[in-house]
C-alpha cells in the first residue's frame, strides 16, 4: 500500500492557496521515513488548515521535524512514539506520542527529532493556525505566557509550548465526528465548525488554567507559605489541617484560596508537584524507578506507575528508558 495525498479547499472557503504550516507531507522527508496510508490536509480559510492522517510506519525511524511558525493542535485516536523539541544543541522533552489531545504553539517555528517505531499506526487530526489567526481567536499571546509552570506543559524551550490538554468525551466525539467527515469527503461545513469548536475547547482549557480568580493578598501568601512547606519534603503524607495551621488561615480558607490561586485541590496539586519531580529525576537523574517513587512519596510502585502513565502517557520505565535523545548519526534503522 502506497502513501496517498489529497489536498484541497473546504467547498465553501473563500480561494487561497492551502499553506501547510506544519511539516510538509508532499514532498520526500529529508528523513526517509517509510510510510504507508492516508493524509488529507483541507485548507479551511487563510492560516488554516486542517489534516487528516491515518499512516503507518514501516521501518523504526529517527526523524528530524521543522514547522513554520504555527500553533498546531493534535487529537491523535492512534500513536505510538517519543519526540523532542531541539533549539541549537539543547533538546526538550521527551513529548509522549499516545492518543491525547496535543499542543504546540511555536510563534517562530519549531525544530525537533521524532523516534517512530516500526509497524506504528498514527491515526488523528491536526489543526494548524497561523499565530495572528489564533490571537485574533483569543489564544495565549506568547510561550512566555504559559511556561514550563503550566500545569498542561510537557516540553518547554525558549521559544516553543508543548503541553497535553484534557480530552472530555464530549471533545473526543467531536473529534471522531470530524475525522469521519473529512476522510469521507462530505460535510464540508461540519469539518470546519468542528475544528474551530476543538480550536475554542483549546484555549478554554489553557486560560482556565492560565487566569486564576483574585484571592487576598494575605491567602497568596499562606498559599506560597504551603507551596514551599510541600516542596520542602514531597515524601511527606502532608494533610490540609496540618498546612492550614503553618499557613495561619483555616483549612476551608486554605482550600479554597488554594484552588483560586493555582487551579488545583491542595491533594491534586501535591501529587502534580510529586509526579512532575520523579519526571525530572528520571529523565535528568541517576534514579532508578523505585528510587524516584520513594523520593516523593509513593511506597506502591504500582500505584505510582498508574498515575504517572495517566499524567504523561507513558510509564515511569519507559520514560526512564527513552529519556536520553537519540544520537543523529545520518543513518536509519
């Protein structure tokens, strides 16, 4: 089976030339990857474009990646892989590839490297705007706006966010709804008003967690006060009681300033701030698995790998194996 492309105008879109903001799929990969399947990539409206894609990879593959500069939202049904994010000689990541809901805002464009296995399905939707179109659709204005504190952020650099959004049922509905269209060729008017309702569901989410409600100046405080307390000994079965007397407020006070302040339950945040540091000793470390989940807390290894792999889409073990880039040697397996 053959790699089939199709690129065309939504039937209603004003005339323009479909620009493919992302990696360009009509010519040879620089990096020869194999592929075999489906890509369809609808040009919606000037700075918008929306693919379609259901490949397979047929030998394992080191890619390199580049993009314009875009903002590019992916809700992958199928993936299996790990990529990164490079800027010079630095690297950042590794970005998880499984089925979520993707995004990269990248105002200058992005460059990274792809590790792709072989026999691999990718099969999803991606949907690039130029970044005038996603600030003119109330998007984050910079990377410097989110931050590697955001709580959705997977990989971080200087001038590029990536992160993995929460995908309700509702949203993942959608979503097949517009993939069955699309591949179908029908709907056109559908295709569109879908992609934009994922496009609203994506910045809904980064600015619920971006814009948190107002709390006293003092509350800000005690919130810093039990921030510091927790990442001061992550192993410790902290309790809100406990937090609230150091903090100096009451412990219904402290829930809820805490919740205002940072967008998360006192419990959910502990486990965000545990969960992120074993990521870190795992990937920049010496540690082994057991070792990262006693540091912050976690005694049952198999409840700690559950909620790692939940938050990030891997395993701790696997992130621990793949955690070192991949050497670029010219060559490909």
């Amino acid at each position: 089976m053959g790699f089939q492309i199709e690129t065309r105008q939504l039937a209603h879109a004003e005339p323009h030339e479909v620009a493919v903001l992302g990696p360009q799929p009509l010519t040879p990969s620089p990096s020869g990857v194999p592929e075999s399947g489906n890509y369809r990539i609808l040009g919606a409206r000037k700075g918008l474009t929306i693919s379609l894609f259901d490949m397979e990879i047929n030998a394992n593959t080191d890619a390199k990646m580049h993009t314009a500069p875009c903002v590019a939202l992916n809700i992958l049904f199928e993936a299996t892989g790990t990529g990164w994010i490079t800027e010079g000689n630095a690297q950042y990541g590794p970005i998880p590839f499984r089925p979520g809901f993707y995004c990269m805002i990248a105002p200058e464009g992005a460059s990274g490297q792809d590790r792709l296995k072989s026999s691999s399905r990718f099969r999803g939707i991606d949907i690039r705007l130029s970044p005038p179109l996603w600030r003119a659709l109330g998007g984050p204005q910079s990377v410097e706006a989110l931050g590697s504190a955001h709580p959705y952020s997977t990989a971080v650099s200087p001038s590029v966010w990536t992160g993995i959004l929460p995908m309700p049922p509702r949203l993942m509905a959608n979503a097949q709804a517009l993939f069955q269209s699309g591949m179908s060729g029908t709907a056109d008017l559908t295709v569109e008003a879908r992609s934009l309702d994922i496009i609203d569901q994506a910045i809904r989410a980064l600015a619920a967690q971006s814009a948190p409600t107002a709390i006293l100046t003092r509350d800000k405080r005690a919130v810093q006060r039990v921030i510091a307390l927790m990442d001061s000994d992550l192993s410790r079965s902290w309790t809100v009681p406990e937090l609230a007397i150091a903090a100096g407020i009451s412990h219904n006070r402290l829930k809820r300033s805490f919740r205002a302040e940072t967008g998360y339950a006192v419990y959910g945040f502990l486990q965000e701030r545990r969960l992120s540091e074993a990521r870190k000793l795992l990937i920049e470390g010496d540690s082994t698995v057991t070792d990262a989940a006693l540091i912050v807390g976690y005694d049952s290894m198999s409840h700690f790998t559950t909620l790692f792999r939940r938050r990030f889409g891997q395993t701790p073990s696997e992130m621990l194996r793949l955690s070192k880039p991949p050497l670029d040697t010219g060559k490909h397996a």
